[in-house]
C-alpha cells in the first residue's frame, strides 16, 4: 500500500531529523511530518556539548560540520547576581549553534539521504485504534510504528494529561555584541528559584535567556528585564520569546499503545540540572530508529534509553535538592573561587556523563584527588 508506511516520524526538530536520517540510511519506508517550514526558528539557547557534537558528526557522517557552528567559547563563568563566583577555563571548546541553521541543516542532511518530509502540516489527528493519521488535506496513512518527535507540548501528552508543572519555562532576546558582549558561556543564580540565567556569545549577538521550574504566573521576562537593568542594558524595544522544556520528568510513555514511541522532548528527555536537551533528543531519534527493525521496537527501544531515563530521573533529584534555598546559598557560598572544581564538573559531567547523577559525592572526591 503506497500511504503505507513501516514508521511515521511527527516532528522535524533535531530528534525528529535525527531518527529520520538513521529510518532512511537502514532503508526502511517511513516519513517524517512537521507542523513547520524549515527554516524554522526555535527558542533554545544552542549550547552543544562534546558528547553532542560527537553525535552531530556522526549524523553528517564525517562531513565538515564547522558551517553548523556560531561560535565557540573555551571559560565558563559563573554568578551570584551579578557577583562574578567563578570564571574557570575549559579543557575543550564548547561549540554553539543558531537553532534556525542547525535545525534546518539536519533536515537537509535527511533530504540528501533521500528522506521524505511533509512540512506545513499543522492538522493531524491520530487514531491509535487504526493505526493511522489523518492529514488536514483529507489525506490517511497508515504506521506499524509511530514516534512522536513533537517537541515539550507534544500531541501525545494529551490522553497522559500531562501537566505543565513538570515543565520548565524558558525565555530569551537576542542582544547585538555592541549592547553587551561576552566570550564566554555566563551562567547567573539567584535572577529565578529553580533554574538559572545564562549569556552565551552566538557570533555577532549574544543570546541572554532564563529558565526554571513552570510556575502559572511567574513572569519570566520581568526577570530578564531585571537582570538586564543590573547590567544596564535598556529594556526598551526588547523582543522576548519563550518556550517550554522538560524538567526532570519522563513521560510514561507505557501508557500509549504498544507501536507508539516518544523521543526528544515529546519523552521529557533533557538534562535536569543543566538544561540541555539536544544530546538526548540526538540520541533517542537514533536509538528509536535502530529500534524499529528488532521484533519488539518499543521494549528494545525502552532497554536502550535506560541510561538516559536514570540521568532525567536522577537529575531531578538532585536538581531538587540544589534548589533547595538553604542547599543552594551553601553551595553557591562554597563555589566561590572553585575554578578548578567548575572545570572538572563541566569537563567530567556536563561534557561526558562520566558520572552517573547518583555519583555526584564521588565525582566530588575525585575531584579531591585530581587537586593533588
Ligand atoms: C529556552 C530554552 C533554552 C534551551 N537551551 C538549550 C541549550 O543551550 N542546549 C541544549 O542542548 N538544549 C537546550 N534547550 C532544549 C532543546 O531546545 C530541546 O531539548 C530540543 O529542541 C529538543 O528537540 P526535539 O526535536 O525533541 O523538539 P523540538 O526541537 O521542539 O522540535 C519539535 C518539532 O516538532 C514540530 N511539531 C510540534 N508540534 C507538531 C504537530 N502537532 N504536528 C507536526 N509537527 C509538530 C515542531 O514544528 C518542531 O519542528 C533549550 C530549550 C529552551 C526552551
């Protein structure tokens, strides 16, 4: 049957593109679906870590991935306010993309493999029962496997009723290097209870954002704003969006019926403490694709993210306990001046997942060890 497919992909952000492109280099009859028209923009703050950057390069399959890129940073600062705590040189270059480049480069790789993406399609329905979706165009295809690769809000969360406490909020504005500049990755505490404030150099602007646990009438861009006077940066003219992510949360994706997969955001994947989402959402869209060809895509699928669901479930823990106000005072209060433990905790754990988030206590003694 030609509206036939063996899997049906609904989103084309890096999660989306990322299975399509692996479905499409093992040869296997699917399409990919997205609401948008590449390119599209994303609200996201682009940092890329070495454990994502390794993914990338495999995607693009050892091709020059430099143009992907629009800039890197090599220190990473951290302040309490505008109190400057620590500013600690890294090991390796962190690299930084614009979402709008990025996003659409992995849908160009896709089309180059000879992958098939139907964009502009905002109308789907879905119904589980039959094994198909319905286009708006009155179009019905038909899937032995459906992933959901749509993002925070994900269609699928509907039946879950999945509420957006377990969400985090984020806004950002973009600022020309001329109203304020910085070359290396900023991270502010203390501007927003569970979350922080970040300014990271993008080539010619700077992307100055915040994010934090979703709270039903907190104002974000207030906070921003306040931050922006700190730094006196005028407030005026100042264009913010915003955007959901997840925040410690794995979407119970058992209750959705056998052949149905989330990845990427649509399945809560990021990294609690620092945010990052495009590692997981890389990773899941090509573990989920190598999945589809075993028997049992969803139970091969699961047994694969088990690390991934322990870093979100773990994170969250120990988010929680970061948050915690006194926690948090003490462990800002002890930080100070730590250059060498904020290197080590950015080149061990944010770079590498070299310790398990249950690890954190000998992470920290060998932190210890590596100082003498
Ligand atoms: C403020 C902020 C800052 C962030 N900063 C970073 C960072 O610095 N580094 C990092 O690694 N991560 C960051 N993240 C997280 C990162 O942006 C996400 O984890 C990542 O985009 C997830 O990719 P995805 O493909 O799963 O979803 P998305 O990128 O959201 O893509 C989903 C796609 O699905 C499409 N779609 C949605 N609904 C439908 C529908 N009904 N039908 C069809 N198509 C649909 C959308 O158009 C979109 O193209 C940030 C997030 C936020 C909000």
């Amino acid at each position: 049957m030609e509206n036939h497919y063996q899997v049906i992909v609904i989103g084309a952000g890096p999660s989306g593109a990322a299975c399509g492109i692996t479905l499409q280099k093992q040869g296997i009859k699917h399409c990919v679906i997205d609401k948008a028209t590449f390119p599209r923009n994303k609200t996201c703050a682009g940092l890329v870590t070495k454990k994502t950057y390794g993914l990338i390069n495999e995607l693009f399959e050892g091709q020059n991935t430099e143009r992907l890129f629009c800039t890197t940073a090599n220190r990473i600062r951290l302040y309490r306010k505008t109190q400057l705590l620590a500013d600690a040189p890294l090991v390796r270059d962190i690299h930084l993309v614009e979402r709008k480049i990025f996003d659409n480069a992995l849908v160009e790789k896709y089309r180059e493999l000879g992958g098939v993406l139907m964009e502009g399609e905002s109308g789907i329905t879905v119904d589980y029962d039959n094994n198909r979706i319905l286009l708006s165009n009155g179009q019905i295809l038909y899937y032995d496997t459906l992933i959901f690769a749509d993002g925070a809000l994900s269609m699928s969360h509907k039946s879950l009723h999945v509420d957006k406490s377990k969400l985090a909020f984020g806004v950002e504005t973009y600022l020309t290097t001329e109203v304020l500049d910085t070359k290396s990755v900023d991270i502010y505490f203390e501007y927003v209870d569970n979350g922080y404030l970040w300014v990271f150099p993008h080539g010619e602007r700077v992307c100055v954002g915040v994010a934090g646990q979703y709270k039903k009438g907190e104002d974000y861009k207030k906070m921003l704003a306040s931050f922006l006077k700190d730094v006196g940066v005028s407030t005026e003219h100042i264009r913010y969006i915003g955007a959901f992510l997840p925040y410690g949360y794995v979407i119970p994706q058992e209750k959705l019926p056998d052949n149905v997969i989330l990845i990427g955001d649509a399945g809560g994947f990021t990294d609690p403490i620092s945010g990052e989402g495009l590692y997981m959402a890389l990773k899941t869209g090509i573990l989920s694709a190598q999945a589809v060809t075993t028997q049992n895509p969803k139970k091969t699928y699961w047994q694969n993210v088990k690390g991934l669901v322990s870093v979100v479930k773990e994170g969250n823990r120990v988010q929680k306990f970061f948050y915690s106000p006194a926690i948090h005072k003490m462990v800002l209060g002890k930080l100070s001046g730590k250059e060498q433990l904020v290197s080590f905790f950015f080149e061990h754990q944010v770079e590498e997942y070299h310790y398990e988030y249950r690890n954190v206590i000998q992470m920290y003694r060998d932190y210890k060890k590596s100082c003498h």
